[in-house]
C-alpha cells in the first residue's frame, strides 16, 4: 500500500550532485537574465513541464541557487503547490517567501501586502507542482504580482493545462535522461562516486537495473539509494526482479510522486487509469482500442448527448496531459493522437492500485490465488513449454472474470501439437459466462467454437489471427455486443443473421488484400442497416451477388463516422434508387473510394467511363470530411463535388490511378487542404489554371483571386506523360513548404519562383529536368536517380537560401558545385552513385560544415573546405584513401581500415 506523502520541500540543492541538465539550466538561466521577455504587465511565466521524477524541481533548484540569477532579482521566492491551489494560502507562502514575517489572513490584506513589497521590484518565483486547470484561480493568484517592475515564474507541473492557463511562452518541456547520464547518477548513489565502478559481478545487474529506470533519474536514485553500500548479489538480483512499489525504503521515490499525480484525478478517470494495469508493460497501445475496451467494462459515464467514445478519448487526452501516458503518434490531419505508451513505473503504479482486480500474466500463475482478478491478460511470450498453454486451462476457475486478453507465440505447429487450442477455448466459452470483453491473438486457431454464443454478456470481442478464416453463426445471438474486431483476420464472409447484432457500434473488418492474392475481401449479407447503433464500419466490399449488402442499407446508419473504406465501387448499381449513402454521414471524417481492388480489372477502364462518373456522384461525402482518398476512378472528368469550396475541413487529398482523366480536379478552391498527392495519371499532359480553379481572395486585391491557399505539401508521381505545368499566378500557394515530383519523365516546364516563394523543400527523383533553377527560397533539396543532364544543369541553377543538398542514386560521372550556386550551403550528401568518379567545387564551398558520402565506390578525393566540421564516409574506398592524406585535417584516419567512419572535425 503506498503512502501519500507531502512533497513540500525546500528550495536549496548541491549543484554537483545533479547530472544531465546543464543545458535545460543554461536555456532557463538566459531568458531569467534577459530584460526583453516580459509581457504588458510586467510578468513572464515558464512552464517546466514532464513526467514525475524527471527532475523539473531539481532543474528549479539548479536554476534558483545559480548566483547570476541571485544577484540580478531583488527578491526571490519558492513556494510548493500541489494539487490544492487555494489562492489564500498560496499568496500567504509566496508573501512569506519573499520576506519572513508574519503575513495577515484575509486576502485582501495579503495582496495588499504583496503588491507593496514587489512595487518596483524586480522578483523570480517558483511553483512547484503545480496541478491547477483553472484560469480564474491563477488569474486571482497573479493580481499582486503585476505591481512589480520585472517579474519572473517558473512552474514545475506535470499537467499540460496547468501550464497552458500559466505560461506566457512556450513551455519547456523535460526529457529522459540518457542512459550514460543515468548510470554516472546510479554508481554515485550505490557505490559514493560517480568514478567509481561497482564489482564485475555486479556491473551486468546494474546496468540492467538503470536500463528499467528508463530515464527517470528519480527513479535511479530510489533504487541506487537502496543498494548503497550493498555489494550482496543477491540483493541486486532482487532489485532487479521485483517490482518498485515492493521496496520498503521509497518514500521519496518515484512512485509516490506518481501517487500524487493519481490522487488528483477524478474517480472516473481512476479507474480508467488502473484498468491499463491489464495491458503487458512496454506495449505501444492504440487510443481507439483502450476506448473500446472502456466502454465495455461501463468505465465511460453518459454525459448528456456526448457519445462513450468522445468520452473516452477525452480520457485518453486528460491522461497525456498529466503525463501519465505518452502519446506516440498524430494522425496530424484527423488531429487525433492514435498510439500511446506508459513508462513502466507507471505501469507500476496502475498495478499496485488494481492488484487486485487486474492481473496481467507473463508466466504460469496458480489460479487459485486470483479469484477475486476480474480482468486478466494472459501473454504466452515463447512456444516452449506446454505449461504455457495449459494456464489457459487454469481460466476456467476464475468465476468473477470480466475481461480475458491474451496474446499467443503465433507459431501453430507448436499450438497444434501441444495443445488443441480451439477445445480450451470451447470450454472455456461454456464457463466464462460474465465475460464483457475478450481478446485473443496470435493463439493460432482457424475459427472460434459454437459456444462463443454462450457469452451473452460480451461486449468486446477482438481477434488478431490471420489464421481465422470463419466465425460461428452463433456470435448473432450476442445481442450486448459493441465492438467486434476482425481487421487481423481472414474472413471472408460474415454470418447471414449479423445484422441482428443491433447493439454493435464498432465492426473492424481486413481491408487489406496486398499479402493475400486470392483473398477477396468480406462478404457483407444484407440486413447491416439494421445495425442502425454502428459508428465505425472500416471497409464495404461492392458486390453485385443478391445475398450481399447493397450499399444502400448504409443509409440507415446515421452514426457511421470514422474511416470508411469502400472498395469495388464498380459494382455499385447505377440503377439504384436509393438516396446517396454518404453525404449525410457527418461523422465520416475519412474515405477510400477505389473502384477496383484487383488491379488486373484495370482493363476495364474504358469501358466504365460514364458509369464511374454516376457512381463518384452517387457517393459523394458530407462536407465535415478530413481525408479523402480516390483510386482506379475509371471516368474521364471529376464530377463537381470533388474539390468543392464547401469542403472546409478537408485536409488530405490523394488520387491514385486515375489513368483516363486528362485534367486534373480543380482543387485549389479546397481552403483548409494541406496535403495533396496526385499519381499515375497517365493521361495528364499539361496541367494549367483549371487545377487552380480561382476562388479565395488575395490579400492584396479584392479582384485577384489566391489558390491552395492552406497546402503545405505537394506530391506529384508516375505522370508518364506529363510535360507541363504552368497557370500559376502571383499570390497562390501561399503556404506550400514541400513539393515532391517522383517519375514524371518528360516534365520540363515548371511554375516559376516568383508564383510560388514560400517553397522550403524540394524532391527530384526519376524525372525530366524541370526548370526549378532559380527557386530562390529552397533551404532543401533532394535529386534522386540523377542523370548526366542533371549534373550539368546544377551549375546553372542559382539557390541563395539552399542549406541541405543530397544526391541520391545517380548515373553520372562528374557532379560539379558552385559556391555562386549554392552560397549557403551547410549540409551535402552524396549517395549511391556507382561510376560516380569526381565532385568539382567542393572546396569552394565555403559555408559547408558536414559532408556525408555513401557507396560512392570509385569517387576520387579532392580538396576539402576547411569550414567542414564533421565528415562522414561509408563504402567510399578512394575518397578515403585520398582523406587520410589531407595534411591540413585535424584528425587522421588510424591504420586500421573500417567500412564506415565518422570524423568531427
């Protein structure tokens, strides 16, 4: 049981014995010291923000005690908050932290007292840990503290609210330590000494012991305090094994602190938190499935007309926040964190809390001892030992299970021969009639038994195994489920009566046909409209056959949102009468519309021209539509609804293979569209104005009009015969950072940089010779598969800004660089050319400090820049022959030839 412990505590610190942040120091202790970054009123506000036991309080310390930052404030104070900000209390401590005398009660007569002692005054204030979210408190708290001249705080917090309400400028925010940094800190806390070396028998454990710490440098000193002076193996052995919330000896440590940060959450959100105890520890978990396995325990409280799942990952976002869990992955154009992570002493905490209703299982367990675990993770890491298996045997006697997650080796030889997986789960279904979710991957079985119809309580059920090619019809009677998962499988059809399942909010089906040439995707029988709950359908397979789903039962499902993708659009029949399906969809926020998933149909293209431009009507989407993607589109024009200004939140676009369309969609009136990527079509010869399509006013005239006015990124690929491109004018794409044109050979004519000056990075690859040559703002340029007529165009071109240059993969002999060409730049990487024999120039180019060269066997040495800082070579026999040579250099290659080597100048 962990103790809650105060975390008041003074300001003072030995700066020795601190390891690892004097930079974090040196970024606080300039902006403390400069005179320019206060606000109007006089107050500027940092947030030091991180997980517990990073170190925030010890880099305030560091930063506090540094004698610059004495001698420049006349007064400076130190006051630890916690998780209650009570504005009465917190103005007495800072009153009293800035001069030592008894302070008044009432607030009124605090800050009236407050604000005297700062008049004029130039103040530096720490608050450490703070957990406040709301704006009025610290609004109330900050009043006095404008009377002064110059003011300072520094918030330590591991909540991304408290600090977005405080701060005044951008947060700094604290990351792990390395693992040599960590290991200096943990032979000092052990052994007395950061020089010292513990015994070799002990080094090994330590390391490993560090290693666990991850780089929570609290963490390193909880257990480095520990084994002080200990040089007992087996002592560090346990260390090693047991779990942190074990010792006896932490009350400082990490976990407590991590307690605190518990402690603060609302009940809810607890019980969230320790239901990821059920997960194995270093496990990137997805936002969307944790939220799934929420709600089908009733974690998620109804909140008016707020849908579970908005709940949920609000949740998931609340959690971030306070650094409880790490966000992994932005989808950046849903603006949706996907994936997220827990440090393992988190973990730590979530299990001591739950220990007793949540049990996660790495070894063969007693089942004895676990009648009261209600949910359970079962993870058979090694196919080795038949007593892997028969713990699943052991689930039967647990009568009060609610969740089942286990996770197999994947190797089905073994599972067959040992066991026979698919009766452990028949008996188990008959037993485990109070299960809410199931979860089963990698166990290596081709179906699921009858009896999963027995578990009529089941809410989640998920299988990761693309061993299963079937699931029993008997699943249709499981009328509470919500969430059924088969995207890793592969089905191919799903039960006749599926839609009687009129509780399901989430059906996950494989989508991804790639690795499976005869797999045909799934088989959809009507009656999916009856499933009028359902809110994510992650892919719909056209057929024509009479038994399948027509599209238009997708009608009925008003709650459908998500990604949705919808293949063999071919097959739609241009004779339905029913409404269009998707353009009331308002939570669809992403679509694939491909029409033929089998791309040995594309023979067909000409003859489905007209019918394709009716069913691309036919499914056009609602207007809150993010990502859209077309593929295979057979027909000649875009109809009208594609890049339509009304689509205001749409902010990724590709279209794929569009090989019968000779002009591209006006897109340029899409005013929130970000990334555009437009490939394979091939009828495509000039595009002109018509891609543009004029529509969003330019801020210089109310009569011209601007283009893209949101794009960031181009991407253009596999235009065979595409020669041109021009119509753009002055003032369009104003916010285009990237463009990429990939296997466009004959592409020669090119927008000049006058049209579009915001360009930053630029990627060549396999393509004519555009004339790109004066693209004055270009910091980044890549040329992929270059020629010989690239190598002589580059002395032509003129990059004043250009600060990074790589070749890749080219077939010249001679590359030739000009300092009046490329007067900036920083950065040069050639790579992978064969006969790549001489690079002319080099050493003129006075602004370069790094050079990489790779697999550039017969590439010759010649005279290098003596700005040059670091050099990196790799499979470059010759240059480095002749680099060992360079008398001037400041550091000679030893004797010993290696493949690859890096020097610093």
């Amino acid at each position: 049981m962990l103790l809650d412990m105060n975390r008041e505590e003074g300001s003072s610190v030995v700066e020795s014995d601190v390891f690892g942040r004097e930079e974090e120091k040196d970024v606080l202790v300039k902006w403390l010291l400069s005179e320019d970054d206060t606000t109007g009123n006089g107050v500027s506000v940092i947030a030091v923000i991180g997980m517990g036991g990073l170190g925030k309080t010890t880099l305030a310390k560091l930063v506090y005690n540094d004698e610059r930052v004495k001698s420049y404030f006349d007064l400076t104070g130190w006051v630890c908050v916690s998780e209650n900000f009570h504005v009465v209390s917190l103005t007495k401590k800072i009153l009293q932290s800035f001069a030592k005398v008894k302070v008044h009660e009432e607030l009124d007569e605090l800050q009236h007292a407050l604000r005297e002692k700062l008049q004029g005054k130039k103040f530096l204030l720490i608050l450490d840990d703070v957990w406040n979210e709301e704006f009025t408190r610290w609004d109330e708290l900050r009043k006095p503290l404008l009377s002064a001249h110059v003011g300072k705080v520094i918030v330590t917090t591991r909540n991304q609210p408290a600090a977005r309400i405080m701060g005044t400028r951008s947060p700094l925010n604290l990351n792990c330590l390395p693992f040599d940094v960590c290991w200096q800190l943990f032979k000092r806390d052990t052994l007395g000494g950061a020089d010292k070396s513990p015994q070799p028998h002990l080094e090994d454990l330590g390391r490993k012991i560090v290693d666990k710490c991850k780089g929570l440098p609290l963490a390193v000193k909880v257990l480095g305090g520990a084994l002080r002076n200990n040089e007992d193996i087996d002592s560090w052995e346990d260390m090693l094994e047991n779990e942190m919330w074990e010792l006896e000896e932490t009350n400082k440590g990490v976990l407590p602190a991590l307690k605190i940060s518990y402690d603060c959450m609302p009940i809810q959100l607890k019980r969230c938190f320790q239901y990821l105890s059920l997960f194995p520890k270093d496990r990137i978990l997805d936002s969307e499935e944790i939220v799934r396995f929420w709600m089908s325990q009733g974690l998620l409280p109804l909140d008016g007309d707020k849908r579970a799942e908005d709940i949920g990952r609000n949740y998931i976002k609340r959690l971030a926040q306070r650094s409880i869990i790490h966000l992994e992955w932005d989808d950046t154009f849903l603006m949706r964190w996907k994936y997220f992570s827990m440090h393992d002493l988190v973990h730590d905490l979530a299990q001591c809390i739950a220990q007793d209703e949540c049990l996660c299982v790495m070894d063969k367990f007693d089942a004895k001892k676990l009648q009261k675990v209600r949910h359970l993770s079962v993870c058979i890491e090694y196919p080795h030992l038949l007593e892997h298996v028969e713990m699943i045997k052991d689930l039967q006697q647990l009568k009060l299970m609610r969740t089942l997650f286990t996770t197999g080796p994947g190797c089905r030889s073994f599972m067959t021969r040992q066991y026979n997986s698919f009766k452990v789960l028949d008996d188990l279904f008959q037993k485990l009639k109070y299960i809410r979710a199931l979860y089963l991957s990698e166990i290596s079985i081709t179906g699921l038994p009858d009896s999963l119809g027995n578990l009529k309580l089941l809410r989640y059920l998920s299988i990761k195994d693309y061993d299963v090619v079937n699931i029993p019809e008997s699943i249709c009677s499981l009328y509470n489920l919500q969430t059924l998962d088969l995207e890793d499988t592969q089905i191919s059809e799903l039960p006749r009566q599926i839609g009687n399942l009129i509780n399901l909010r989430h059906l996950l089906l494989p989508n991804d046909y790639a690795d499976y040439d005869d797999y045909e995707g799934v088989f959809l029988p009507s009656g999916i409209g009856n499933m009028t709950n359902l809110q994510t359908l992650s892919c719909f397979n056209v057929s024509c056959e009479k038994e399948h789903c027509d599209i238009g039962e997708l009608n009925s499902l008003m709650k459908l949102g998500g990604h949705i993708s919808i293949s063999d659009v071919a097959s739609v029949n241009i004779f339905s009468n029913s409404t269009p399906p998707l353009k009331t969809k308002k939570y669809i926020d992403s679509l694939e519309l491909d029409w033929y998933r089998d791309t040995l149909e594309l023979s067909e293209f000409k003859k489905d021209e007209k019918q394709a431009e009716w069913q691309l009507d036919y499914l056009e989407p609602h207007v809150n539509l993010k990502i859209l993607e077309i593929k295979n589109y057979p027909g000649v024009k875009f109809v009208g609804w594609v890049g339509a200004s009304s689509f205001t939140k749409l902010t990724t676009l590709r279209v794929w293979n569009c090989k019968n369309c000779n002009k591209l969609p006006p897109l340029g009136q899409l005013p929130s569209l970000k990334m555009l990527e437009i490939r394979g079509m091939d009828s495509v010869q000039h595009v002109g104005r018509e891609f543009c399509s004029m529509l969003m006013p330019s801020p210089s005239s109310s009569q011209n009009k601007i283009a893209f006015p949101s794009l960031k990124r181009l991407i253009f690929s596999n235009m065979e015969n595409w020669e041109a491109w021009d119509g753009v004018e002055i003032g369009d794409f104003p916010s285009l950072d990237s463009i990429r044109i990939f296997r466009c050979p004959l592409l020669i004519k090119f927008p000049q940089w006058s049209y579009m000056s915001s360009v930053k990075k630029m990627e060549l690859g396999s393509s004519g010779v555009p004339d790109v040559s004066n693209f004055h703002s270009l910091t980044n340029l890549t040329i992929i598969l270059i020629s010989q007529e690239y190598s002589e165009w580059m002395p032509k071109c003129y990059f004043p800004m250009l600060q990074n240059l790589t070749l890749l993969s080219g077939f010249a002999k001679s590359v030739h660089l000009s300092q009046k060409v490329l007067p900036s730049l920083k950065t040069l990487e050639i790579s992978y050319f064969s006969e790549l024999q001489v690079v002319t120039g080099l050493k003129n180019l006075t602004s370069l400090n790094s050079l990489i060269l790779k697999n550039c066997p017969n590439l010759e040495f010649k005279k290098l820049p003596t700005t040059l800082e670091q050099v990196k070579l790799d499979r470059c026999r010759l240059f480095e022959k002749g680099f060992k040579e360079q008398q001037h250099m400041r550091n000679v290659l030893g004797e010993e030839e290696e493949e690859e080597m890096e020097i610093d100048m």
